[in-house]
C-alpha cells in the first residue's frame, strides 16, 4: 500500500506554507502561538478570516453550507499544516467549527442553519463559539450529570 501524499495534497501542503510566509509576521514567534501566548485578538480574527476567505477554515463542511466539501486526509493535513507553521486564528472558532455547525446541519432548523453557519464560516468574530457545562455536584463531568431533558 503507497502511503505518500497525492499531488492534491501535496498541492494544499504547498499553499499553505506559501499562506504562512506570506501573511506571518517576520517577527512572530512560533513557540508563542502554539503554547497560546500570542494575544493579539484582532490579528488573529484577520488571519480567520483570510482562512476563511480562502476556503480553509470550514472545509470539510458541505459546499451547501459554506466549506469545500473536502476528505478527512485534506481536513488533516490543513490541521497539521496551521499546527506547523503556527498560523493564528485557525483555532479561535474550533467549538463552532467542529461541534455547533455540524450538529446544526444535521439537527438544526433551515433558520438556525441559515442564520448561524455562515457567521461561523466567516471567520469573524460573529461565528466563534464557546460552549460550557456545568452542574452541582458534576462541575463538567458528563459522567455525572444528572440534569435529563424533560
């Protein structure tokens, strides 16, 4: 079994390395955006939405809903690239992207879907999402919780 990266992939590797050079601060740290210590909101909102506007953020999502409709290998290598080179602002909407916007787009109504996925995909600050739970006696162990839907 060939195990290497195909030419679309190779390919995607390559904009993305060209992406980090050009938009990455000469001066910026790696070590400071993967420890998470860069704290630059609006910096890291701009280069979301350049992620965005270049199809990478959602781009596994369905073409209907905003993304590339892209494999979970295309998926993977744009996660381990942003995680090399330290890109900013990939990570800031990862609840939205991961967690709310699927479970809209298979549970949601055609308004919630209308409504918020596109501001999740925008990049913006519209679209992050934070998502908490808690309850006495659990904090956020789900193993624990004893709140049920009625």
């Amino acid at each position: 079994m060939d195990f290497r990266l195909g030419e679309k992939e190779l390919a995607l590797k390559e904009e993305i390395r060209k992406f980090a050079e050009a938009e990455l601060p000469p001066d910026l740290v790696r070590s400071t955006v993967i420890d998470g210590e860069f704290r630059d909101f609006e910096f890291e909102i701009s280069m979301s939405r350049k992620l965005a506007q270049r199809g990478w953020l959602v781009m596994s999502w369905p073409e209907k809903y905003g993304g590339c409709g892209a494999s979970l290998l295309e998926q993977t290598i744009y996660e381990m690239e942003i995680a090399y080179w330290g890109i900013p602002g990939a990570w800031m909407g990862i609840s939205g992207i991961q967690w709310v916007g699927p479970c809209l787009m298979l549970f949601g109504t055609e308004e919630q879907r209308e409504k918020y996925l596109p501001l999740i995909a925008s990049g913006g600050k519209d679209g992050i999402w934070c998502t908490g739970y808690s309850e006495p006696n659990a904090g956020s162990d789900f193993a624990n919780i004893r709140t049920r839907a009625v």
